[in-house]
C-alpha cells in the first residue's frame, strides 16, 4: 500500500539573516541555509516518493515565501545584466506568467541517488521565464546514510577556467544557489557567469534531496 504522511514544514525563514545570504550569493552564487529541517523532519521529508501536483501546503508556502525573499537579488542581477526580464512581486503570478509562456512542467523534485549514481553538471535555464535562484536540502546524512555525493557547483567565467566549489551540507542544510547565470563585477565592467550544478558520485548508500525550483519548463 503507498505509504501515507504528513509532509513536515521547514524552518521559517524569517530566522534567517538574508542581507548576508544576499551578500553570499552576489559573491560566490551560493548562500547556505542551515538546519532549515530539523533532522526527524528532514528525513521524514526523504520518505515522500515523489513530490505531488500541487505541492503540500508546507512545500508550497516554503516555495511562496522564498520568492518573495530572493526576489531583490533576482531584480538586481536582471538589471546588471541587463536582462529583460520581469519579477513579480508574487509567485502565483510569475507562474502565472509560466503557463503564458507554456512552461507548464514543475522541476521541483526528491532526487533519490543509490551508489554508485551521480548527476552530471545540468542547468534549468529553458524557457522564457527562468528565476535566477533555486533551494537544494539535503534530506540524508553524509557519513551515516550515504559517502560521496558533494554537492558541487562550477562557474565559468569569461577566458579564465571553470571554478568547482563544494557546498558543505549536513542532513537538513538547505543552499541557495544560482540556477544558470549570474553578474559579477571584474575590472571592464559587470560580466555574465555561467553556473552549474552536480553531485558527485555516491560510493555507498543513499543521498535523498530535495531541488525546489521557483519556474516550471516547457
């Protein structure tokens, strides 16, 4: 019989300081969000299949609320890029926005990854209406329930080599990070970096995660 569950809420968000997780992502395209689960929440969270359409209320409201809270780093790196793009100041109407632009898919997932699984680097930038930022928790224990699978991000900057970064998650640590671009200041000027995002190879176990996207895809 499918197994039926109450789907935990996260730690508010308000608890956070997001001037200095504002401060992160403008300068290095990724901001930890520690705890954001308590650990019986977190793996209660990894005990869900699939995530339903629509998302549970708790998911939903998390979804909601980060939007709101990242929406100044999105408008700021839309306009030093000088992207045109437009942010509203809610998420039922961005994606309402989606569904006018036909990006009707969600990407918000649990990824389940058994040894020796990996994910290669991947953007999700299709689509006219991409949202700059996306939220990745970690819903296992590295060293308990799985060993390997770092969470790596690369940024590839303009004639210079690609840079790899570790985030350092521990089970119910949440990022924010870059979904596919970002603007860094340089010495010409404000330029365009390309971000990606994989997981390393799991050597044993299972690493359970949670990707929450804030735009669906085509």
């Amino acid at each position: 019989m499918p197994k039926t569950m109450t789907t935990p809420a996260s730690r508010p968000l308000s608890q956070y300081d997001w001037n200095r997780i504002a401060e992160g992502l403008d300068a290095q395209g990724w901001a930890l969000l520690p705890a954001l689960y308590t650990p019986t929440d977190a793996r209660a969270l990894a005990g869900l299949q699939a995530l339903p359409d629509p998302l549970p209320a708790p998911l939903a409201s998390l979804r909601a609320d980060l939007y709101s809270r990242l929406l100044p780093v999105a408008r700021a790196w839309a306009s030093a890029l000088d992207v045109d793009v437009s942010y509203p100041d809610d998420l039922p109407t961005y994606i309402q926005q989606n569904r006018q632009s036909g990006q009707t898919r969600g990407l918000s997932t649990i990824q389940r990854l058994h040894a020796p699984g990996y994910q290669p680097l991947l953007q999700h930038a299709d689509g006219a209406c991409v949202f700059p930022l996306r939220l990745i928790v970690l819903l296992s224990e590295p060293g308990i329930d799985f060993t390997g699978g770092e969470l790596v991000m690369t940024e590839q900057r303009p004639r210079m080599q690609s840079r790899p970064m570790v985030l350092p998650l521990g089970l119910g640590d949440a990022a924010v990070i870059a979904t596919s671009h970002r603007p860094v200041s340089g010495s010409q000027g404000v330029y365009r970096v390309t971000e990606r995002q994989a997981v390393s190879r799991v050597r044993s176990g299972e690493r359970v995660g949670l990707d929450l996207m804030l735009h669906d895809a085509p």
